[in-house]
C-alpha cells in the first residue's frame, strides 16, 4: 500500500475543509437531542445532563458493520452565560486549554498543545464570529490493557447568526497531514486517534434563563486508511505465523481477529464515553470561575501539576 507523503495544508485550504465540515453538520437535529425512540441507551444522568450511546446489537459488535454505531451524545441545562462557556471551549491559549480540560477530565487528561492558528478573516475589525486552531490532546487509556492516546484535529469555533449561541466543530486530522506535536510510532505506545469527531451547539434557552448544551462525538465510518492499513498489518502478520496450519486452525484465527476488533470497538467506546462524561462537569467548572476558585492558566503551573509522559504512564520530575 502506498503511504502518502505527509503534508501541509495551507490556511485557504484549511479554512475551506473546516467550514465544509461545519456546513455539513445538522445542528437543528444536534438542538433537538436524541430521539424519544431512536436508537439511543441512556448511559448516566449528573445534574441536569445525561449521557447516551448509540444501541448496537450484540451480534454485531467486533464486525465492519459497527463502525458507524460507534457515538455518544451529551445534552443538558446550564446556567451560565454564552461568555462563560465560550470561555472554556474556546480557549485563547495553551495553559487556558490545559487548564480548562484538566478541571474536565481531570486525572484522564494528559496534555494539549497549540499546533496552528489559522486566521478566518482579513478583515482588521473581525469580532471573534470565526476562531480555527490545529490543536492535539493526549488522554490516559480507558482500560488496563490499552495504550494512552492522542487526538489530533482542527477546532472551529463559529458564533450563531443569531447571535444566540455558538457551535464547536472539531475533526480529526489525518495521518498524511504533518503535525509537529504528533506522536506516532510504535515503539511510543500511544494510539492515534483517527477519525474521531465532535461538535457542540450551545446556545440560549427560549423564554427562560440558561443554556442548552449538546455534545456529539463519534468514530468516522468507513474506518480510516490509517486504521485500515494497521488492520492489515496485523491480519498479515497473524497469517504469515499459521502458514502451516490446517483449516481448523484456521478458524480459531479467524476467532481472534473477531476478539481484537471487539476489544477495539469497547476502547473506542470508552474514549467517546469519557469525552461525554466530561462535558457533565462544565457546571462545576463554570461555579469555579466564576467564584473565582479556578487554578492558574498559566503553562508552568500545569506542567507542574500533570506530570505524566503521553507515551506512558510513567511519572518524570518537573
């Protein structure tokens, strides 16, 4: 399989695949939340948010058919301002977004950088309606056998025409695309998190106080080249060790690979459940600042309070 030469996009180009995502996205459904008999199971409830997680049969986990199934939301009702959360989604640097997603996920959240402003407008006068930054997160792993992961992606942030809420468009990029703060290889033991989206709408309730906030994240379906061609390797590697197998064997390998794309499936899961739980302690976050008991944003202030490697759990001295 050819590899693609990695690359950069310019920022004309970047722009245009952001805001064709952005048009792509149906906030109106997004607004409405999860349907009443739609095939979505309510996972928790904190506060007045809940967590759901698109239904999959049993039959079905492990096979390419689950890609697409792979998606969680989280809706509920916040009292706070359009500023204050914006605030936190919309961070304006490396130690607020370090900040802000270390008071989310807490011990889960590694580390996040600042790959790449892109401006959205020439225009000297622009009032923030647009804001587009490359940016990665690395998250500790979901289960005891996993590897810690990375997620590295455009984070579009766009103010509704009605001035009534905004919406957080986030994809991730693919390998072909040079990030300098990547992590790959596989001597690092951090997975790339290919494919994974999100998006947020938050906007003002009618005819009452507070805000409506939804978050939806999904696993691109089909799976991505880079996962596909991983895939592969691995199927290679596993048929080329039971060459001299018979048929019965045959099967039992055929039984393995099942197992590992289950066990991919419920990693993937787990990462799109621990993004939605997160959004649940925005309310948390948002009585923290503004009673004025958030942490320093600063960077050396986070640098000393996490002091884990993405490529490991192991701990280094500041």
């Amino acid at each position: 399989m050819r590899v693609p030469r990695a690359a950069t996009l310019s920022d004309g180009e970047m722009l245009q695949r952001v805001r064709a995502a952005y048009t792509s996205e149906d906030f109106v459904s997004l607004a409405a939340g999860p349907e009443a008999k739609g095939p979505w199971l309510r996972v928790e409830a904190v506060g007045r948010f809940v967590v759901f997680r698109k239904q999959v049969a049993d039959s079905k986990v492990g096979t390419n058919s689950d890609s697409n199934e792979l998606e969680v939301l989280c809706a509920g009702r916040l009292d706070a301002s359009l500023e204050e959360v914006a605030s936190i989604l919309r961070s304006n640097s490396e130690g607020e977004l370090n900040s802000a997603m270390s008071a989310l996920y807490s011990k889960s959240f590694i580390f996040g950088s600042y790959e790449r402003e892109i401006p959205c407008t020439t225009d000297q006068d622009d009032d923030g309606c647009e804001y587009l930054v490359v940016k990665t997160k690395s998250f500790a792993r979901t289960s005891m056998l996993g590897r810690n992961e990375q997620w590295c992606y455009f984070d579009y942030f766009r103010r509704k025409d009605e001035r009534d809420g905004f919406t957080v468009t986030k994809r991730a990029l693919p390998a072909a695309e040079l990030i300098p703060g990547r992590i790959v290889g596989e001597s690092t033991h951090v997975d790339q998190l290919y494919g994974l989206n999100a998006s947020y709408l938050v906007e003002k309730l009618p005819d009452r106080k507070g805000l409506r906030v939804v978050f939806r994240a999904w696993f691109e379906s089909p799976e991505s080249e880079e996962d596909q061609a991983r895939d592969s390797r691995s199927t290679l590697s596993r048929s080329s060790r039971r060459q001299s197998s018979n048929s019965s064997s045959s099967s039992g390998s055929q039984s393995k690979i099942n197992r590992a794309d289950t066990r991919k499936y419920k990693e993937r899961m787990g990462r799109l459940l621990a993004m939605a739980h997160g959004v649940t302690h925005l309310p948390k976050l948002v009585r923290r600042r503004r009673f004025g008991l958030q942490e320093p944003a600063d960077r050396s202030a986070i640098q000393a309070q996490n002091t884990r490697c993405p490529c490991g759990n192991a701990y280094y001295r500041s």
